[in-house]
C-alpha cells in the first residue's frame, strides 16, 4: 500500500535514458540554438545600422585604446573590460562599421555559449525560446553591437548559473569549472558590482552544498576580473572603499531609491533617465513588463512538474539580485541596466510557454499556440518599433557631433587640440581631441591649464546657448555650431576657404 501511494503521489516511472541517448539529444538542439544565436546577429546589423556613431560611453570607453584620439577621463564607476572587448578592432582601426560588426558577431557567439550551457537543465526548444525572447528585446538589439558593458554582464550571468548547476550537478565537470571561472571573469571584467550582485546565489549555493571546487572557481574567476579594477583603486582613487564612494556620488548617492517607475519609463526608447520625469510609454510597450513575474511564475510552476525546480530557482534568484540595485538603490534609470535580469528571466519565462502550449505528450496546443503566438507578434511589433525610434534618434544625435566636428576642423581645431565645455568628451573624440573639464563628474584639468594650453594649441570651449563661457575664453572669437557655441582659441588656424 506504501509502495502505491508513493508512484500515485510520484506520477508515472518514466524510464530514464542512457547517457549516450541524453547527449545526443543535446547535440541534436545546438543547431536550433545557434539559428537563434545567427538571428540575433543579423537583426542587430539589419535593424540597428553598422554605421551609427560612438555614444558618450562608448567614446570614454574606445578612446582608452583607440589611437583615433587622446583618452577620455575615465571616472570611478568605469572598468576597463570593455577596453579589453574592443581592443582587437579599435585598437587598429577608426571604422565604427567595423567595431560594429565585430561586437555584434561575438555577441551572438556568446549568447549560443551562454544557451548551450544550460542544455543539461532544459530542453532545446525552451532554451531556443529563451534565447530569442532575449535576443528580440529592442534594448538587447540595441546594446548587443554597442561598446557598452551590460549585454555581456547579461551573457556571463547566464553562463555562470549554467555552469553552477552542471559543476554541482558532476563535480569532476571540468568544463563546468572553467566556465564559471570565464563567466566570473567576464562580469568582473566588465562590471565589478554588477558581477557580485549577479553571482551572490551562486555563492551562497556553492557554500551550502559545500562545491569547493565550484566555489573556487567562481571566486577565482571574479578575483581575477576584478583584481584591474582594485589595482587602478589604490593607484588613482585612493583605495577601493574610496572609489567606491566617488562612484557612489556620480551615480546620485546610493541607497534606498524606488526606481521602479523609471524603468517602466526608459522602456519608451530612452536610453538614459537622468532625471527621469514624462509620462509613462503606452501599455503596448510596458504590458511584457507586467508579464514577466507572471510568466515567470509560471515557469516555475513548469518546472516543479518537470523535476527541474533547483535550475529555474538559481536562474530566479540571480535574475532577483541582478536587478535589486538598480531598482530600490539608485536615483534613475537606463534600460540596459536589467539586462542581466531579463537574460536569466529568459529561461523560467520560456518553459513556462512551452507548458502552456504543449500537452504532457509533447503535441501542441492549438488554442493555446495561436494566442501565444499572436501575444508574441504583438510584443515583437511594439519592441521593433521602438528600437526604430531609438536607433533613428540616436543615429540623428551621431550624425549631428560629425558635423560639429567638421565645422571645427574648418575652424582650426584640429589634432593636436583640446575641447572643453558641453559635450566635450564625445565632440573631442570625433574631432581628434583631448578633452578637458574643471568641475563635475569628469574633472581632470584647472583654467590655468586650459589657458596655458591655448596659448600653444588650438582649444575651443563649447557653450550651450544662453551659457556664459569661462573666463579664459571670454575674449575668443565664438561660433554658432548647431546647439552650441564654440570660442576657440586665436591660436587655431582656419583652414581653406572658411
């Protein structure tokens, strides 16, 4: 009677396949995930544009080693992983088409890794659903060929949960070990907070079931990553408990800060909102939003039935503490900022949909399918519409600093020169300049060295419209240049025919 109520309770025996079969089916789902990964890549060249010019972060981050011009200030909350990322291309080359290319191939290769990680845990098609749920997110698509750090926090993340559960799962997994050894590295590398944020389950489930070699291995990883960064604390900020407290203060103080609303307000296409006020985007854009712990919940539910519990609580619990800083500690929002929560959401997300739309046999659910599938088209349209928005936006931005730069050229601030003022950093990039500040964030020079500059060096000094400019400056000749004003320097030489 004990033995029946157990099978009642335990459902049908299912009888468990062989190693070998399990591997092949394994193999049999890399194809499906790597069209997804393939996907990825040419949506990000086709629907975002190669050509679209470096951003204020990606300048700070390419001028470190790009010799197209001097580095920008690099303050407190930066580390060099992106550097690093861009390195290879940038470090040779100017052509943003190319850098763009560059990032956009390894991102869709590091999304396939990430995924294919995880095929010990879930089926093909669920991991392929992940995948292209997170892959089709206008704000992936839209930092996926950018030089910016969130997308592969997001990606290292991902393979690091996996990578968890296949070490705890075999202890003598070593590709398990180094992958989370690389995905702690990556994370760190990038994004140092954002890396012990995201991993801390990770920890704490290492500790508890005692996985030393796991637990060193991530740790190891994340030392490593990060060990720049600590490095770079005690020789320019004056110790890392010091930097951090200076990162703390450009990011608007940290602590308790509900930002929540800011979020569901910079899913609208806004890429920063800083001060993030306006009215929130249409229900279209924020409905998958509201969905996501509802799906999630779901998936959870998906997973109980399927055995598979502890692997979609990790992916819960690193998606949790992923997202926890920057929606209750910091004062605003940037979209790209969850990145890391929506890739690990993915996995849970996806299998709950698969239940909903397939029998216990496996076939399909007609009625289910077809309003899945149409909630879907209705969430692609409304995420490819506002990634339009925003990359045509931002492409306008772009093109407008080239043409300020031009007119500087013309005007004679030309390489060797400095820029200081509104916009400094990404206009001195696309001039060829150095960039300098005397207050705020980015300060890294006085007025007695800009005017000494001046006196052998072209400098122009770049004035909103209303904006008085420093005193250094008050008896240059100023210019209209689109928004602003530049007073530059009587040692520049204008070039022919201005």
């Amino acid at each position: 009677m004990a033995d029946h109520t157990q099978a009642v309770l335990a459902g049908p025996r299912r009888t468990a396949p062989s190693p070998g079969t399990g591997r092949a089916a394994r193999r049999r789902g890399d194809p499906l995930l790597a069209a997804v990964a393939a996907a990825f890549v040419l949506a990000q060249l086709l629907l975002v544009g190669p050509a679209t010019g470096l951003g204020w972060d990606e300048v700070v981050y390419v001028s470190q080693v790009s010799p197209h011009a001097p580095a920008a200030f690099f303050s407190a909350p930066r580390a060099r992983g992106v550097p690093l990322l861009v390195a290879p291309v940038a470090a040779w080359s100017s052509s943003t088409v190319l850098l763009r290319c560059y990032l956009a191939l390894l991102s869709g290769l590091a999304l396939y890794l990430a995924l294919r990680v995880w095929r010990h845990h879930f089926p093909a098609r669920v991991l392929a659903l992940a995948g292209a749920l997170f892959a089709s997110l206008w704000v992936t698509l839209f930092y996926g060929p950018q030089a910016m750090p969130n997308y592969w926090v997001a990606v290292g993340a991902l393979g690091c949960a996996g990578c968890l559960l296949r070490a705890r799962a075999d202890r003598h997994d070593r590709a398990a070990l180094w992958g989370l050894a690389a995905g702690g590295l990556l994370m760190a590398l990038m994004r140092p907070m954002d890396a012990v944020w995201a991993a801390l389950p990770l920890l704490l489930l290492a500790l508890a079931g005692r996985h030393w070699r796991a637990l060193s291995a991530l740790l190891a990883g994340t030392v490593a990553g990060g060990a720049e960064w600590i490095a770079e604390s005690y020789a320019g900020h004056g110790g890392p408990l010091r930097r951090l407290a200076d990162a703390s203060a450009i990011q608007g103080d940290l602590g308790w800060h509900v930002a929540v609303t800011d979020q569901l307000r910079s899913l609208g296409g806004r890429t920063l909102c800083r001060p993030c006020t306006g009215a929130l985007p249409g229900p279209l854009v924020t409905a998958w939003w509201y969905a996501l712990p509802v799906l999630a919940l779901l998936g959870l539910l998906a997973a109980r039935r399927a055995r598979r519990t502890t692997p979609t609580l990790v992916a819960l619990a690193c998606a949790a503490t992923a997202a926890f800083p920057y929606l209750f500690l910091i004062g605003y929002a940037a979209p790209r900022f969850l990145l890391p929560a929506y890739a690990l959401l993915a996995v849970p997300v996806a299998d709950g949909i698969v239940h909903r739309v397939t029998t216990p046999a496996g076939t399909w659910r007609p009625r289910a399918l077809t309003l899945t599938a149409l909630a879907l088209a209705v969430h692609l349209g409304t995420q490819y519409t506002v990634l339009d928005r925003t990359a045509e936006r931002t492409a306008a931005d772009r093109r407008a600093w080239d043409r300020t730069a031009d007119a500087l050229h013309a005007l004679g601030v030309r390489p060797p020169c400095l820029l200081t003022g509104e916009e400094a950093i990404p206009l001195a990039f696309h001039t060829g300049c150095g960039s300098a500040a005397t207050g705020g964030h980015n300060a890294n020079s006085t007025s007695a060295a800009i005017e000494e500059t001046a006196r052998h060096t072209p400098v122009a000094a770049l004035v909103p419209p209303g904006g008085q400019p420093p005193a250094y400056a008050r008896g240059w000749p100023a210019h209209r240049l689109g928004d602003v004003l530049a007073y530059v320097a009587p040692t520049a030489q204008k070039g022919p025919g201005t």
